[in-house]
C-alpha cells in the first residue's frame, strides 16, 4: 500500500477531473461557452505529456552515461506514453475547435506544429525499431530523443507566439488567466495536470516490467 499510493492519487484526480470538469460550473466566456471544460483535458494532457518526455531526456541522459539498458526502458515507455497522451490532446483538442472555430483542422500554427512534433516522436519509434543490437539502439535513441526534445519545446511554445495563431496566448490573443477571474478552472486544471501525469508515469512503469521480464525471458533462452 505504501508503494502504491501515487496510483491511488492517480485515481482519485482522475476521477475528480471526470466529475468536476464534466459537472462543475465554468466561467461563461463569449462562443467558448461549456466547451471550455475541453481544457481540463487537452491542455492538462499536453502538460502531462511535456513532463513525462523531461522524463524520458533524463533517462536518455543516464544512459549515455552509463550504457545500461535499464535506463534505455525508461527512456523508451515514457516517451511511448508521452505519444500517447500527445495523440489524446490533438483528438480532444481537433473536437474543441471543432465548436469554437468551425472545423476539427484550420491550419492553426499551434496545430500544424504539434503535429510536426509527434511526428517528430512517430519517426523516434521507427527509428529504434529499424536496429537490432539492443545498445546500438539505446545510444542513437538516447541522442535522438535528445535532440527530438530541444527541438519540440521551441516548436510548440515558441514559434506559434511569433505568428497568428487562434490559441489562446499565442500571437496577440490573451491566454485564459485574461478572463478566468474567480480561478474556477485553476480548481480542476491543476489537479488534472498531476492526475494525467500521474497515469502516464503508472502506465511506463508497467511497460518498463513487462520489457523487462521479456529480456530476461530472451537472455534464458539463449544461455539454456
């Protein structure tokens, strides 16, 4: 139970968001209306996803340092629920302007360029699944997702301010704390960020165990 309580707090944010972002009042903003609840969803999915590639990084990081491939499964499942939860943002976000903008894809900047960045990470997984030898491809993968990562964070937050953009607090349009007065989203927002994260991380680490005992499976087959 000790071990398992952050999987316990996952639930229970999760479950909150659900409830509360579904049924809790919002603040009545002009044309987005009740569509605002999309936030505690995309937006908090995105935030999750950014933080579970800083993640990954860091295991990349550690494994250049150290060549174990402990750290490369690391690397590897949280990138792979970070592309996960990119996906569930663009879809959740695509419905959002579906009703606020007229169409699921206007060729937004902040659109266009999330796409360029999962495909960015689509590309990291053919990569790594293109090498055999398992070091070979921990190291270039390791360095890519690297670089992959130095490359999104300006490609989403950067360049969409430097253009017109329909998003809100990218080129000139004033982000939600413009008009969110009474802080009710901030009740959901936040909690959702940790709750979302905290799925993704749950999710790797199961994947990183299941890697695990399949290599290790591998190793005794090959030594019997």
């Amino acid at each position: 139970m000790r071990q398992s309580w952050w999987k316990i707090l996952a639930i229970g944010l999760l479950l909150y968001t659900l409830t509360a972002g579904l049924l809790m009042d919002v603040p009545r903003l002009p044309i987005l209306n009740e569509t605002i609840r999309a936030l505690h969803f995309h937006v908090t999915m995105w935030f999750g996803m950014i933080l579970m590639l800083v993640v990954a990084v860091v295991y990349s990081i550690k494994y250049l340092r150290s060549n174990r491939l402990e750290h490369d499964d690391m690397a590897i499942e949280f990138t792979n629920a970070a592309i996960l939860f990119g996906v569930l943002g663009i879809v959740t976000g695509m419905l959002w302007a579906k009703f606020t903008w007229g169409d699921y894809w206007s060729g937004d900047p902040k659109q266009n360029a999330s796409a360029i960045g999962l495909l960015m990470y689509f590309a990291y997984l053919i990569l790594r699944g293109s090498i055999t030898d398992p070091q070979q491809r921990a190291r270039i993968g390791a360095v890519y997702n690297i670089f992959a990562f130095a490359a999104f964070i300006p490609l989403i937050f950067v360049l969409p301010r430097l253009t017109d953009s329909l998003h809100p607090g990218n080129g000139g349009n004033p982000g939600f704390n413009a008009y969110d007065l009474d802080s009710k989203l901030r009740m959901i927002f936040y909690p959702a960020i940790i709750g979302w994260t905290l799925l993704g991380a749950w999710v790797a680490t199961v994947r990183v165990r299941i890697r695990r005992v399949e290599r290790t499976l591998e190793d005794k087959l090959i030594n019997s």
